[in-house]
C-alpha cells in the first residue's frame, strides 16, 4: 500500500470506520442495477427501471443535505442509528411492492422512501478524516482513499449483482445490499472514538456556507452523476442487444476498477485539486467521444465498448475526487458534513437524472451511447467556472 494511506489508516480507530463504511457502501453499488435487471427483465421497460432507480436516488440526493445539517448538529451516532432502523423498514417495503408486482407508482413510492432514508455514510466518513487531519496535507490522501473504498464497493458490487441475478433473481442482489447497508451503517455509527464533535448546543449562528463557491463544484458533481448513469443504463441496454446480458456486471465493475487506480494515483500525487478537476474534464471529454464510435463497430463492439468506458472512468474519477477535496477548502468546518452532502447531493440527482434520460432515448430512439458524450462536455464547461480556494485570511477558523 503506498504510504499516505498507511500512514492516515494506522491513526487510532481509522481502519475501523473506514472498513465498516466500506459495507455500509454496498448497496450503493448494487441495488440499481439490480433493480434495473429486475425490472427490465420482468416487465420489459428500461423507462420503468429508470423511474423506479431515478425515484430511489434522487430522494436520496434532495434530502441528505438536512439529514447532514441534523448530523451536524445531533452528531453522527445520534441520527444514524435510528435512521438505519427506518430505512431498513422502507427498503422492505421496496422489496415487497417489486416481488409482489404492484402497478406503478407504489415500486416509485417505496423506492423513494428507501432512497430518502439512506444514511450518507461517505460524507460522514470524509467529515471524521477532516476531524482527525485538520488542514494537515494527509487530507487528499484520505478523500482519495474514501473514493477508493466507494470504487471498490463498484468493482465488487456489479458483478455480485448480476451473478445473483443469473444464478437465483436479482432479489436476491437486492436482498443482500440492504443487508449490508444495515449491518455496516450501524458498525460505522457505533464508533464513537473517531466520531467528529457536534455542535454546542447554544451554538446559533451559523457561518454562511458560500454557495458563490460550492455552487459550480456541485454543477460539476451532477454532470459527473448524469455521465455514470448514462453510461451504466446504455451498457446494460447494449449487452442486452448483443445477447450477453452477464457481461454487463463485468464491464461495470471493470469500469470501476479503473476508478481504483486513479484513486490510488491521486492520492499519490501532489497536483492542485481545481488544476485537476479540469484536466481530468477535459480528458472525460475528449474520451467520452469514443463510445459511440466503439458501439458502431460490427464485430466485438462489446469489448470495444468495455474498454471505451473504462478508460472514460479512468479519466472521471480523478474530477470527483478533487472535488471533494475542494468542498472541504470551500465550505466553514463546522459546516462540512453538509458541504459534502449537498455536494454528493447533486452527484446523486445527476445520476437518477442520467440514468431516467438515457432510458427514454434507449426505449425511443435506441441511442443511448449519444447522451454521454453531451454530458462530459457541459461538465468541463461547468468545471472551468470552480473559483479559486479562499485565501489563508479568508479560510474558516477550525
């Protein structure tokens, strides 16, 4: 392991949350595809696999910023723990409403409840890396390591969920994720060591959170989040098409193995992240181009396409990382965990919106490779308007 991370993981209490945030991460990475091959599979409709998936994040994302600023406030263990109990009822009667093939909207409504309900268990893990490393330059390394551990849950989960799905249902995917999710999220919530302080109770006023300046990281995070729900519905609709609907695990957990290695990669190195968010935009961009060109090829466009996305992920996680690096420069210290969650907010309702659009231009007009493209280039648009960090004088007091 290179050693920025030794050195972050052998802090006291390190290892423990970030492995316990590493299983309360997995459903994140396995419930939408699940869903999607559940539903597509069993009513033939990619824009109802879409609404139900786009339902489950896109709550998600509207309501983590208040869950976070009442994180903020209560601390961690006080919301997570009875959070987790009331999502594990709401993803149940997810799963129910699915197995017993209720009409719409009632998979759309228990969806939602689930994805309302979702403890942000990254953002709380990156608030207890700030708490234990201040401005020490440790920092990036321990962001790049939180993106690693969201990757690696991506590697594994894809194909677990399309193995279940091929060798018993894709409940079974479903099944598991929320398991997972309950069980890691109530390890996480139960370490109290590395829990970041909450605020005084008699503390009022609050420090402005700048949106001046957290506003075009956020844009930026969204069209990352439509990019990787573009991508993940085409390349489940493409497999589909050319008879091999197994290998669409594989490519997505090959597409976020990729992301691994260019998280390991930044948090080795030392480049400035707003340097970065825009380098790595613009070779997302570039990349981006090549998967419409991959999907036209008339033999093996499956691997032509496996690898195009691939390296288009190699390119896009050194954008979201960098990202989050630069919240934590941007937004006051005591108003960090909802920094982050407004910020992953948009990363999450990008991708309920990318994944809702490209299923009704798969199911209409079956071009769905020609949305990722479009997207990369406003994201590297929207990341050259990242101001510059504040000042020494103007950072917030920590």
């Amino acid at each position: 392991m290179p050693a920025p991370y030794r050195s972050i993981l052998a802090l006291p209490g390190a290892l423990a949350f970030c492995g316990a945030g590493l299983l309360a991460r997995m459903p994140a990475s396995m419930m939408g595809l699940s869903l999607l091959l559940l539903l597509s599979a069993e009513r033939g409709s990619y824009t109802l696999a879409g609404q139900v998936t786009a339902a489950y994040v896109f709550l998600a994302a509207v309501v983590s910023p208040f869950q976070a600023r009442l994180v903020d406030r209560l601390g961690q263990r006080a919301v997570l723990l009875p959070l987790t109990l009331v999502n594990l009822v709401a993803k149940g009667a997810m799963v129910l409403s699915i197995a017993s093939d209720l009409p719409s909207p009632f998979p759309q409504l228990c969806a939602a409840a689930g994805g309302a309900t979702s403890p942000l268990v990254g953002a709380y893990a990156r608030a207890r890396w700030s708490a234990l490393l201040r401005d020490r330059p440790e920092l990036r390394a321990a962001y790049a390591l939180e993106s690693l551990v969201e990757d690696l849950c991506a590697v594994v989960g894809p194909p677990l969920a399309a193995l279940l799905a091929d060798a018993f249902s894709p409940l079974a995917g479903l099944v598991l994720a929320i398991g997972c999710g309950f069980a890691g999220t109530v390890l996480f919530a139960a370490q109290r060591r590395t829990e970041p302080p909450r605020r005084p109770p008699g503390q009022r006023t609050r420090e402005p959170l700048g949106v001046a300046r957290l506003g075009p990281v956020c844009l930026t995070t969204a069209g990352l989040g439509l990019l990787s729900g573009s991508v993940n519905f085409t390349v489940v609709a493409f497999c589909s098409e050319q008879g091999v609907r197994g290998l669409s695990g594989l490519v997505l957990g090959a597409v976020a193995g990729a992301s691994v290695l260019a998280a390991l990669f930044v948090g080795a190195v030392g480049l400035p992240p707003r340097r970065l968010v825009r380098l790595a935009a613009l070779a997302t961009a570039a990349l981006s181009a090549a998967l419409p060109l991959a999907a036209a090829v008339p033999s093996g466009a499956v691997v032509l396409v496996g690898v195009a996305v691939t390296l288009l992920a190699f390119a896009a996680a050194p954008t979201t990382i960098a990202s989050f690096t630069l919240v934590e420069r941007l937004v006051p210290a005591s108003r960090l965990s909802e920094g982050i969650a407004w910020t992953t907010s948009f990363l999450l309702g990008g991708y309920a919106l990318g994944g809702a659009l490209t299923a009704v231009v798969i199911d209409n007009f079956h071009a769905g490779f020609l949305v990722p493209p479009a997207v990369a280039l406003v994201t590297a648009c929207c990341a050259f308007l990242i101001p510059r960090t504040p000042s020494a004088s103007l950072q917030p007091t920590r």
